[in-house]
C-alpha cells in the first residue's frame, strides 16, 4: 500500500458516484491515503449515509449534467478523476432509456470536458464488462474482444463512454482509463429493483424469503470483491501503463447463480429455498469469466478476496446495518412475493 500513500497523498481527487456501491468504498481508501476527496453525486442511487465521513471527503451533491455543479467541482483543478456517476444499470436502461443516454452519454463527455480543461492528469472510467462483450463472448473473455451484439441501453451508452475516453486520449491526450468491472459485490451495494444478485439475494434470505433466479440456475458471473474493485482504481488512476488501455477488473473465476444461492441460503440460515422464473429478455448472457492477464501484466493487479469470504464479509456487514439497508432498499413499492411480480422486479440471474 505505501506506493499507493506516496502517489495518492495530497492530491486533489474528484469522484463523481462517491455516494455508490463502488465509489463510497474508493473514497474510503483515497481519503485513508491522505487524498483531498471531492465527490459529486445526485444520489440518486447512492447514499450519504453510504459517504465515509472524514475531514478529507468533500461532498457535493449535484448531477454531473448540472454545469454549475461541474464548474464546482472543477474549480480547484482535480488532478485525478474517477468518473463512475453512472446511470446502473441494464434493466434501468431498458426502463428509462433516454435518461440513461443523458447520464451515461452526455454526462461522461461533459466529465470529460471538464477534466480536459481543468488539466486533470487522469481520468478513469467505469465500464461494464456486459456492455463491450455482449452476450457472446468467448471465455475467459480478453479486452481485445468486442460485441457489437449489445442490446440494451445500458450496453450502448457504456460503450458510447469508453468511445469518448478514445476519442479525448487520441484527439487532446487525456490519460483516460477504462475499467470493465466484472459484477463488484460487498458492502456498500443496497438492494433494489435494479441492482445486482447478490445484494437482492442477501436480502431476500435475510427476511425469510426464497431467492429468485430469472433462468436455469446455471448462468455464471464474474464476482468480484469490491475491495478489489478498488483496488484496480487505484492502480487504474497511477501507473503509466494504464494509460490509453482498458482493463479486465475480474477476480478470474466464475461462479453459478445456483451455487451463489445455496450459498446464501446456507450462510444466512434461510429456509425458503429457490424458486426459478423467466429470464429477462435482454439478459442473453449465459456465462460470464473475465481474463485477467491483462490487469496483472500492466498493472500487477490479481483480485485477493476469495468468493467466499467476500460474501461472508458482505453478509455480515448486511447484519450490522440492517436498518440503514432495509429503509434505503428500493423495490419501487412492496417487495414481490409472487413469480409474476419477481420476474419483473427483481434482479436476479443477470447481474451488470
Ligand atoms: N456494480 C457493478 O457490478 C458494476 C459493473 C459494471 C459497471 N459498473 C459501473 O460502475 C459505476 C459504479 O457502479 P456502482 O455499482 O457503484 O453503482 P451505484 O449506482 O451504486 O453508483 C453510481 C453512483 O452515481 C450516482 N449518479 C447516478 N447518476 C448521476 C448523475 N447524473 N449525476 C451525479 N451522480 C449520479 C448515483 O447516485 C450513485 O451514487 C457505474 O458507472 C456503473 O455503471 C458497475
């Protein structure tokens, strides 16, 4: 960690989505590091209660549309941007499609205006490994590999922001990054409607319920621990090797949802069981394993946290914060507990 502190301490470092999943847990490390933190969030999926509260951490809340609130968070010249303010995710997108072309399209050039004119020496973007690899990729898929089989929103308007990082990198040199995440689970992801499997799934086996799997059961994901997440942030936002290029951020394995449900199902003690339902119709993505030869060549980065102890660490943070959790939890109305209503509702199998 010291190359870290040396790098990291002291240096102006904007986060736009620092309320988030991911973000609150970058912030957490960067203000350890003696970073100066800015983040701006419209939290709308995020939460200040989610934002660590040091003397480090600025927050301003504001949308990365809002041109008042950029000229805020630019005016003190961040050095290194993280740009993960993100509108998340696949099902959201098929939902709301033009305000996921807003955030995830204009909002990510107007961040890289900004970062460009503002003389940031980095900017590093949140991809998504199911935007660029579609539904066919072969595995364990390489970042040279690209589907233009996408077919949602969310897909397009990912790639969209990974196109502009080109574009600002070939056209201004910027040193953009581009990190495709592989399905990040820990603490700091709250349920809803519209987020990922695991959190639901915790969830769920927390109030005694059965846990939904949209498809067979035998779909697999990528799952890897947040702090590895972060982890490949920080590397993303220093090396020199990083620049122009874009990453695998995978832990390398590949779990099935029906094992990660027995596995829940056991570690929390809930008798409910499974109950199986349709796939979404977007959710084309039988399995996902990410290569991760590339990260660990140019960036020496290899995830550490096992499967297992990531999701007994994530299912007792649940347990400590379960009221925060439980009030911030957002299934647009009552949780379902019927087939037809899970379907629709929750987010299961597919993760983003
Ligand atoms: N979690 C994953 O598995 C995963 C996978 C692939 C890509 N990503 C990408 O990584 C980024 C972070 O993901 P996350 O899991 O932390 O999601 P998240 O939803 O928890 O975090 C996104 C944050 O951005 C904020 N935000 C959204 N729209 C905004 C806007 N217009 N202006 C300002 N803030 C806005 C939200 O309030 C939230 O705090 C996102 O861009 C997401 O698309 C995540």
């Amino acid at each position: 960690m010291s190359i870290y502190r040396e790098a990291y301490s002291g240096k102006r470092v904007l986060v736009t989505g620092g309320a988030g999943a991911i973000g609150s847990n970058l912030c957490r490390e960067l203000a350890g590091l003696g970073a100066q933190v800015l983040i701006l969030d419209d939290l709308s999926s995020g939460f200040l209660w989610n934002v660590p509260k040091c003397a480090n951490v600025e927050f301003v809340e504001g949308d990365i549309l809002d041109e008042v609130k950029l000229k805020r968070v630019f005016f003190d010249h961040p050095q290194i941007v993280f740009h993960l303010a993100g509108f998340f995710a696949n099902q959201n997108s098929v939902d709301h499609p033009e305000r996921d072309l807003l955030v995830n399209g204009m909002g990510t050039l107007r961040v890289l205006e900004y970062s460009l004119l503002s003389g940031a020496e980095r900017f590093v973007f949140a991809s998504s490994s199911s935007t660029v690899y579609g539904g066919d990729a072969p595995l364990p898929t390489t970042e040279d590999y690209v589907s233009l089989r996408l077919t949602t929103p969310y897909q397009a308007t990912k790639m969209l922001g990974e196109l502009y990082c080109n574009f600002f990198f070939h056209h201004y040199g910027l040193k953009t990054v581009k990190t495709r995440f592989f399905n990040n689970f820990g603490p700091g992801e709250v349920p809803g409607r519209y987020r990922n499997v695991i959190p639901n799934f915790i969830y769920r086996a927390l109030k005694g319920l059965p846990l939904t799997i949209t498809g067979s059961g035998e779909e697999t994901r990528d799952f890897t621990y947040v702090s590895d997440t972060v982890d490949a942030l920080l590397r993303s936002g220093i090396f020199e090797a990083a620049v122009g290029q874009e990453f695998n951020v995978a832990s390398g394995k590949e779990t099935s949802i029906g094992q990660l449900a027995l596995a829940i199902n056991d570690l929390t003690g809930n008798s409910a069981g499974i109950q199986y339902v349709g796939r979404r119709k977007w959710d084309n993505k039988s399995r996902r394993w990410g290569s991760t030869k590339r990260a660990s060549d140019l960036l020496g980065f290899n995830a550490k946290i096992s499967f297992s102890s990531g999701l007994q660490q994530t299912i007792s943070v649940f347990r400590d914060h379960w009221e925060e959790i439980n009030a911030s939890a957002d299934f647009g109305g009552a949780i379902p507990i019927s087939q037809s209503q899970e379907a629709v509702m929750v987010s299961a199998s597919a993760a983003d």
